[in-house]
C-alpha cells in the first residue's frame, strides 16, 4: 500500500479542477493498493482554486496568483494527510510534481512565471522528515 496523490489516480481536484491521471496509479487504486491524499483539498481549498506557490521559505509563506496567503491551509492540509497515511502505516507516496504542497525535487518558483527550481512542496517535506520514502508520477518505478 502506498500514498499517491488524488488528482494522478484520476480525482478531479487539482487548482484547474481537473486530474492529472496517469493510469498505473488509476489502476493501483482499483485494485486497492492505494491511499489517496490532496493535502490542498484536506486543509479547505476549494476546487478549483486560484494558483498558488511557496514564495518564501523562511518564514514558510505559500500565496496565491492573486495575493491570498494560503500558508495555513497548506500546512493544515499536509499535516491530516500525514495523520493518515501514518495511521495506514505508509512508507511510500507518490506526489504530483512542482505543486506547492506535493512537489519532490522541483516546485515552482514562487514567481508565477512557469519557472522551476529545486525545492519540495509543503506536504512532501513533512514526508521526507517523517521518513516516508517521496517520489513523482515520473520517478516512481514500482511494480504495480
């Protein structure tokens, strides 16, 4: 069993208000290997939600397009979704890619320019200190 991200099980919840589905966790979620998690949605954001990014690191402040902090609810959001993959034992989550709450290795910059650069969303750092082994859709390699 492992965590993955909603919207890549094919759960319209993402800030368009559609998926990003790729079919192996579609299908891993079928047959019950998964436990699905949208830290965005878990803290109160709304579908479809405003874009956000993490424009500052130190103090954390995640904003979106607009203007709007949206640090609490990202932070509150990562922390039920960490309850709960703790309480089903997870080890392992696959995270969508870039997204300020779930993105692993790359997130966007903060800008709302499209730019990338290394960095992890809220959520997925509140994994890896937890220990909980993250990947994205693209780096995930396991059998499903």
């Amino acid at each position: 069993m492992i965590g993955v991200s909603r919207c890549l099980c094919g759960d319209c919840c993402s800030y368009r208000g559609d998926s990003n589905l790729r079919e192996r966790f579609q299908l891993m979620d079928k047959k019950g290997k998964v436990i699905k998690i949208c830290p965005e949605v878990m803290g109160g954001l709304p579908i479809p939600r405003v874009p956000a990014e993490i424009v500052n690191e130190q103090p954390l402040m995640v904003m979106t397009k607009d203007g709007r902090d949206v640090t609490q609810e990202f932070v509150t959001g990562a922390r039920v979704a960490l309850a709960i993959l703790k309480m089903h034992h997870i080890k392992t989550v696959v995270l969508k890619s870039r997204s300020p709450s779930c993105g692993c290795g790359t997130i966007y910059d903060g800008t709302f320019s499209s730019t990338v650069i290394d960095g992890n969303g809220v959520f997925a750092r509140m994994c890896l200190e937890e220990g909980i082994a993250v990947y994205n859709e693209d780096n995930y390699v396991e059998d499903i």
